[in-house]
C-alpha cells in the first residue's frame, strides 16, 4: 500500500510477489505446527530483525506499525496465561488461575501471533499493489476480470474516503444528531455502499466494453518474472527458519519442548 | 459482442469487490475496537467478531450469485492485509475459510433463499471456519470449560447479529436506493401485476 512515507525500497520489493506470498503463506502453516517454544522465539526474533532491517521504513514508522502488534502479543498471551487450564498452580485469584502449563502455552500463542502478524506485516510492507496483481495474472494465472476488477477497487478507495468527508460536513451542517450507533452507522453506510456500487457498475460496463472480461490470451503492460532476488528470497527464509530450529532445539531458552 | 462467460460476469466481480473493500477498512478498523472491548475481559470482544464475516452475507444478499460470498470475504481480507492488519497474514486465510463456509451454507440452499435465518445459517458457518482456524493457531480447546462456553456463545450470537441481521436490514435499505435494479430489473411483484 501506498503511503506517502519516505521509504528506502529493499531488495525485497524486487522479489517476485507471488513467489513471496506463496513463500510466506507457506511459513505461516509451518508456524502454525511449531509447538516448541524455543523455535518459535526464535522465529520472531528473526522475522522482528527482518521486519525492522529489511522493509526499508523509518524506525518512528515502524515503532507505529508495530504497537498493535504488540498490543495483540500482550493480549492473546495474557487470556490464555490467565484463564487456561493446567495442574502446576502458580496463582490463584477468583476466576484467574495462572498455571505453569497455562502461562508457557500462553507465552507460545503470543509469540505465534507475533510471528504470523510480522509475515503479514512484511509482505503489505514491501509488495505495491498492481506489480501484486500483475504477478497474480501472469505466475498464478488468476483471471484478468478478477485482478483488473481488484486493482480497479483499489483505486476507488481515495474517492470513497472524500465521500465520507462530504457526508460527515452534509450532517454537520444540516445538524443531524450524532447518536445512536446504529443510526449513525446507517447514516453512513447506505450513501456510501450504494454510491460505490452504482460507481462499480458503470465502470464495469466501460471495463467490459474494453474487453478485460475478455477470457482469451492478452499481454500486459508490465511483465513479471523471475530474478536473482526471487533467489534470496527462498535462500533467506529457508535459512531463517533453519538457523531458528537448529538454536532452539540446541540451546533452548527454557527446558519445555512442547507446550502441548 | 461479448461470448457468454460462466461464472460471474465483470460487472458482478467489480461490484462485490468494492462492496468488500468498503468492509475491508471496517475490518481493519474494527481490529483495534476488538483489541480495546478485549482488554474488557470475559469475552465480550467475541461479540463484536461477528463483523468480520458481514462482507460475505451483504455481497450475497445484494448479487445473489453463486461465488460472491466466499469473493466478497477473500477480497475485505485481503484489502484488510494490504492496509496492515495487525493479525497479517492470517486474515487473508481466515478470510478463505470463513468465505469458503458461508458459501457452502449459501449453496446448501441453493441460492435460492435471501432471507435472516439463511444469513444467519451463512454467518454460523463463517464463524464455524474461524473457530477451526483458532483451533490449530490458539490451542482455544485448552480453555477452562466454563470459559470456553462463554467464549463459543458470544462469537455466534454477535455473529447471527452483525452478520446475520444488521446485514439483512443493511441490504434492505439499500434496496431501497435502487442499487440493485442493475441485477434484478423486474421482481416477482412486478410479474404478479402483470398477472392480475
């Protein structure tokens, strides 16, 4: 995404983008099964590096990007900390019950959050759009009336959000009461819903004039494919992930392998 | 001309995708709300997570195809990840999931019945997809009995309200701007008046 910050543009935004979000879709499940906690560490420490070295933003930027993040850490590890079942009490306080079992399992969500949101986080950070969807056309063969369609969406965005300027000034001057949740909501859902359809409409009748439903062979404008940074890409996250289950089954931080 | 394609046509891709896009910012705003309720405690976040299916409910009740509600939820998703979801990637697969049941609740009726208790249905779907995903991800069955209760009955009640009903009354009244003509020139109404 586009936002008007001052940014280095890092090896990583040359890299193929459907190579990476397959690479990084595929690191995600491989999360999802580390069960160690060690590894996992690991894992987000590695990806918080590259997250911080590697995106090309900022340190003020990146601190804002990543605050939510941490938010999510502290939250998803503290409910489970708090109110998970185990047999080792540590504390006990009305309905909280903190055990060894649940506070380590709790640790090991909240880095396995970490680490799913930073390889998120990674890819919107150094993926632009329309090479995304460019590469979607031409490596994963996704239909031109479904990428164009997406890319056309995008760029409607800017406009959907004067509109939402424009209705919060009309209410203010018309005095329209601002409560009711419900209300409000519907004061400022429906005229933005059904402008942006009726927009969406005619511009699909002018997109299919033009033939980008069309389901034959066409060329691009930009062609995608593949580079010495493609390469990298793979050789860096295959070590990442190497380097993390060597140092964590080695030379563990705690002496639980599986929080299971 | 233009040969007939199968599947959807552009017009109807184009429309569902802005519609998602629309539900797309909520849902990245609607991450932060969900964060602060969460700090709340007891689960009362879980009621507000019913919003993060309502893309696939709307899309389906406004176009009426097959396929729109499980795009509706993969195009919010993704245009949730490429602002910066605070979950990242995750979104984008929850969001696959949750689309792919709702559809299957759609397509068991055979998109054919546009009305609260199949939204609903579609919703209890979505929010089935999600619960399997926080199965692997969270280890959610390692809550306490009680808790996990409490947990499992706020996620579908919030979701049969947000998804199920506001999506309804939110298609309605956009039926009343006259949107949907485009798909649904003449209703049934139309063809009875003929018939008198």
């Amino acid at each position: 995404m586009n936002w008007d910050i001052q940014r280095r543009e890092t090896w990583l935004y040359e890299a193929n983008p459907s190579l990476k979000l397959i690479v990084l879709v595929m690191l995600f499940f491989a999360v999802l099964f580390i069960h160690n906690p060690n590894v996992l560490i690991n894992v987000s420490l590695a990806l918080f590096v590259l997250f911080c070295f590697g995106t090309g933003y900022p340190a003020n930027v990146l601190f804002w990007l990543f605050l939510p993040f941490f938010l999510v850490f502290v939250s998803t590890a503290s409910s489970m900390m708090m109110f998970g079942e185990g047999t080792t009490t540590w504390f006990r306080w009305g309905l909280i019950h903190v055990t060894a079992e649940s506070f380590w399992r709790g640790v090991h969500i909240g880095f396995r959050a970490l680490a799913l949101g930073l390889l998120g986080l990674i890819f919107s950070l150094t993926t632009r759009p329309v090479p995304l969807f460019y590469s979607l056309m031409q490596q994963l063969r996704l239909k031109p009336k479904y990428a164009y369609s997406f890319l056309a969406a995008v760029r409607l965005l800017p406009i959907m959000l004067e509109e939402f300027q424009a209705i919060r000034y009309a209410l203010t001057v018309r005095g329209v009461p601002n409560k009711g949740v419900l209300s409000k909501m519907k004061r400022y859902a429906i005229p933005l819903l059904s402008q942006s359809i009726r927009r969406a409409q005619r511009i699909a009748v002018a997109m299919e004039a033009k033939q980008f439903s069309g389901s034959g062979r066409r060329t691009f404008y930009y062609e995608i494919g593949f580079g010495k940074y493609d390469i990298w890409l793979v050789a860096l996250f295959a070590a990442l992930m190497f380097a993390a289950y060597y140092v964590g089954v080695h030379y563990p931080y705690i002496s639980i392998s599986d929080v299971r | 001309m233009e040969v007939k394609t199968k599947g959807l046509k552009l017009a109807d891709i184009l429309t569902t995708i802005v519609i998602a896009i629309v539900f797309g910012i909520i849902y990245k705003l609607w991450a932060p709300l969900y964060s602060a309720v969460g700090a709340v405690g007891f689960h009362l976040d879980q009621l507000i997570y019913g919003m993060w299916f309502i893309a696939s409910s709307l899309a389906y009740l406004l176009i009426r195809k097959p396929g729109v509600a499980l795009l509706a939820e993969i195009a919010a998703s993704s245009g949730e990840l490429i602002m910066g979801s605070q979950w990242g990637l995750e979104v984008l697969i929850y969001g696959v999931v949750q689309g792919l049941f709702a559809e299957l609740v759609f397509a068991a009726f055979r998109y054919r019945r546009f009305d609260v208790f199949v939204v609903s249905l579609g919703a209890v779907g979505a929010t089935i997809g999600s619960l399997i995903m926080d199965f692997y991800k969270g280890y959610i069955e390692a809550l306490a009995p009680w808790n996990m209760a409490l947990f499992l009955l706020a996620r579908f009640i919030g979701a049969i309200l947000i998804s199920g009903v506001l999506a309804v009354s939110l298609a309605k009244a956009l039926e009343k701007t006259g949107v949907t003509q485009m798909w649904r020139p003449a209703s049934k109404d139309d063809y009875d008046a003929l018939n008198r």
